[in-house]
C-alpha cells in the first residue's frame, strides 16, 4: 500500500512539473502593462464632404417648364459632412502614427487625439488599401512616446494579448483575451494573414494595437465578425506583415511590392491525383500575363509553384504574400511541378504597382470631363491619380487642375495660370468640380464677394489667391 502511495506521489508531481513547463500564469493584472502602454495608443477622429447628385424629385420638369426653375434647387448637388472614429498607435518620438486606411481614406481633415485631451491635426505620409495600412505624421515639434514591433510569428495560439482603442468614442478602452487562431483569411483585403483574437474589438478599434505581454505590438486591429459589436472575435494584421509596407509607405510614400504575373488557383485533390503530385500542394498556375516576369522565366500555365525564393508554397494563398514582400527586381529561384517532375525557374521581379495588370484592376472611375466655372471664367478637370506620380505630389492631394483662361477672368493676372491645382476654395478642401462651383456661387451671393483660393502653382508651390468677384 505505501509503494502505491509513493508511486501516486511521484505521478502526480511529475504531471504537474509536465503542466507548468508547458504554460504560462495567468497574469494577476493587466494594470502596470495598461499604464505603460496608454499614452502611444492615441484616438483618431476625421471629417470628410461627401456631395450626393441624386434629385430628390421623383420626376422631372419637361424642356422649356417656367417650374425648371423654380424648382432647380432641389436638383443642385448637396454637400454634407461625414466623420469617422478610429484609433492608432505611435512609433516614433517624432510623431509617426499607424492606422488602418480604412479609418483616414478621402479625409478631408485627421485629428489625432493624444494622452486623452491633446488634439493634435496629422497628414497622411503614404497609405495602402490592399493591406488596409496608413502612416500619418503628427503636424508638431513635440516627443512623443512611443511602442516597439514585436515577432508576430513567435505569437502562438493561446497567448494572451490585450488590445488598446477607442470603441464606440470610448478613448483609452483597454480589453484582454487571447489569440484564438493564426493565419485566418476573411475576404476583406488582398493580402491577408489575420492573427484572431477574442479580445473584445469594437467599432472605433479599427487602427489600434494589439499587444503582447511584453507591451510590443503583435498586431493592428483591423476587422471583427459580427454586426452589432464585438462577439469575441476580432482580426488582427500581423505586426511581421505590416512592418514591410509600412518601411516603404515611411521611405517612399507608397508601396514597391514584388510581381509574378501570374494567375493562380488552388491544388485540389483531383488535381493533385492527375498530375502525380504527392499531395495537393503549391499554386496552381491558371494564366501567365503577357510580357510578365514569369513568361520571361518560361513558366507555364499548368505548371505547379512548388516553392518561391526558398519558402515552401503550402497553400495557394501563401504565394502572393510571399512574392509581394519579395524585394522588386531580385532575381529569385522558383521551383514548378511540370509534366510529372519537379524543375526550377529562376525569376526576375517586377514591380506590382506598375505592372498591366495591376493598372487593370486599379482602374479609377470616370473623371469628369474638362468644365468650365463661369463665374471665374476658367475651365478645370479633376486631379487624377496619375497627375498626382507625374508631377511627384503627396498621395492624398485633391483638387482640380486648371485647363483653361479667358481673357476676361477675374483670375486672368494673377499667379494662377493653366496646369495650376486649385486645392482650396474659402479654406474648404476641393473635390469635385460641382463642390468649387458651390463656393463660388456662395461668395457671389454674400456682401464681400471676394473669394480665397489656395493653388500649386507649376512648380508645386503652394499659394493664395484672393480675388474680388463681379
């Protein structure tokens, strides 16, 4: 009886020596981390004019109708103004703040809001919506504390995290939980590798950190999975992911990403069975586009990618992530199942944002055609996205260039000459040509009638013109 009490004894020591070799405590309090970290967690509020063209009437007035007129009000654009919550973290004592696009996108103007009462306005150094990332720069001379990145891939399931936002305006709104799963895609973006968590995210978190129990961040808060609220699942980019877009957006503005040139699918089981490869793995290659790198390569439709640059393709939905952070220009070794047998291509990559195909799926809406603003005697287009690359303006630029000048325009010797950008218009940002034509009709109804433009001139100079109107 005593040597099976003793054997009991030494079984149970041993299971839980075994039980806390392989976990963690649970933590006391969250506090002394919370206290740390709070004051780089910062609030992110922005406003935008959004114009609606739509006629409230259900009808309209036949050619030549006296109630035209009357009535043509009601049809005219109206400007109203949206604003959106979103949180953010800061990474450098200068001010450089992190965020999701969504939160920023078509802002017209970003306050950011630090240690709960500072409101600080910020401008937008690069964004990108594939990864849902933006880098904004705090408009000050100020220092600032800021938090480090951590090593996402060391994150494993059933750690504990905890998250820092402003849900619902509710600033300075800490949660904790633990990550649920790796590796999740939703559909919600092009490149998606979400860290999962049922630390409680909310709307407003959009933007924020997520930390480990170090206090580095593992994660950007991007997306939840519910309607109304949190429901314990929340998504999250891994800090490893978004450290290479958010260098290039720092560096340059925007994003270098790697190019294949090929369309891709997944490896089925049948397909797998046909092709006598051991298992369904790789990429499947559906398409090759024309001139890219890999028909360059001689890389096939059909053909399997096995392995890029090194890094075993288990899934085809690894493969794009791994080319895009791949660096533009390297020349890579990319292994292919064909005809029954493994060979190796070696690749030279191209650039995503530049490629054909990547200029097809970006493709921008119909911009308005050249208009004419007849109260200041000039027509005008809207700024394109590829005005903005050529003449080497910041990304977020808005505004209408200038194509034409009357003689008799109010604006005709002034410093406003054909190709400026009329950015501003009574300090009111300029979208649209419907939103200038609005202010100056405004000023032309009111006692001053003198209206303030702000332009690039064709140097890019920023300056104000202030004209009286007739």
């Amino acid at each position: 009886m005593k040597k099976i009490k003793i054997s009991f004894l030494i079984i149970f020591l041993s299971f839980g020596f075994l039980s806390q070799s392989y976990s963690k405590p649970v933590p006391k309090s969250f506090a002394d981390l919370a206290e740390k970290l709070m004051p780089s967690v910062v609030n992110i509020s922005t406003s935008t004019t959004v114009i609606t063209k739509s006629n409230p009437l259900p009808f309209q007035f036949p050619p030549g109708s006296p109630f035209g007129d009357m009535f043509k009000e009601f049809g005219d654009p109206q400007e109203r103004q949206s604003s959106a919550l979103g949180s953010g973290f800061i990474i450098d004592e200068k001010g450089i703040v992190i965020t999701n696009n969504h939160v920023i996108q078509d802002a017209d103007d970003i306050i950011v809001r630090v240690n709960g009462d500072q409101e600080i306005k910020a401008k937008v150094l690069g964004a990108d919506p594939l990864m849902d990332i933006a880098v904004l720069q705090l408009e000050t001379d100020e220092k600032f504390i800021p938090v480090a990145f951590g090593d996402s891939d060391k994150a494993r399931i059933g750690d504990w995290v905890i998250a820092i936002g402003n849900p619902f305006g509710l600033g300075g709104t800490v949660t904790a939980g633990i990550i649920s799963a790796r590796n999740r895609s939703i559909g919600l973006s092009r490149y998606e590798d979400f860290i999962q968590t049922d630390a409680s995210i909310n709307s407003g978190n959009s933007g924020g950190p997520l930390f480990d129990m170090e206090g580095n961040v593992i994660g950007i808060n991007t997306a939840i999975l519910g309607r109304n609220g949190s429901i314990g699942i929340g998504f999250s980019i891994p800090s490893n992911s978004a450290q290479n877009v958010i260098n290039q957006l720092i560096e340059f503005g925007e994003t270098k990403r790697g190019w294949l040139g090929v369309r891709i699918q997944d490896v089925t089981k049948e397909i797998a069975e046909v092709e006598k490869l051991d298992k369904p793995r790789g990429a499947l290659v559906a398409s090759v586009a024309e001139n890219s790198p890999s028909e360059k390569a001689g890389i096939k439709a059909g053909d399997i990618i096995l392995e890029f640059n090194g890094e075993r393709i288990n899934q085809m939905k690894e493969l794009p992530a791994i080319v895009a952070r791949t660096e533009v220009g390297k020349n890579v070794t990319v292994k292919i199942w064909r005809n029954n047998s493994e060979m190796t291509k070696n690749v030279i990559l191209g650039r995503l944002e530049t490629s054909e195909d990547f200029k097809v799926a970006e493709k921008q809406k119909p911009t308005e055609k050249s208009n004419r603003i007849d109260s200041l005697k000039i027509t005008v287009r809207v700024l394109t996205k590829e005005d903005i690359k050529n003449r080497n303006l910041p990304n977020q630029t808005t505004g209408l260039i200038v194509t034409g000048i009357a003689n008799n325009s109010p604006l005709k010797n002034t410093t406003l000459t054909i190709n400026s950008i009329i950015l501003e218009a009574q300090k009111k940002k300029i979208r649209t040509i419907e939103s200038l034509n609005k202010i100056v009709n405004q000023v032309l109804e009111s006692n001053q009638k003198t209206i303030l433009l702000s332009i690039y001139n064709n140097q890019n100079q920023k300056r104000y013109i202030g004209v009286k109107l007739d």
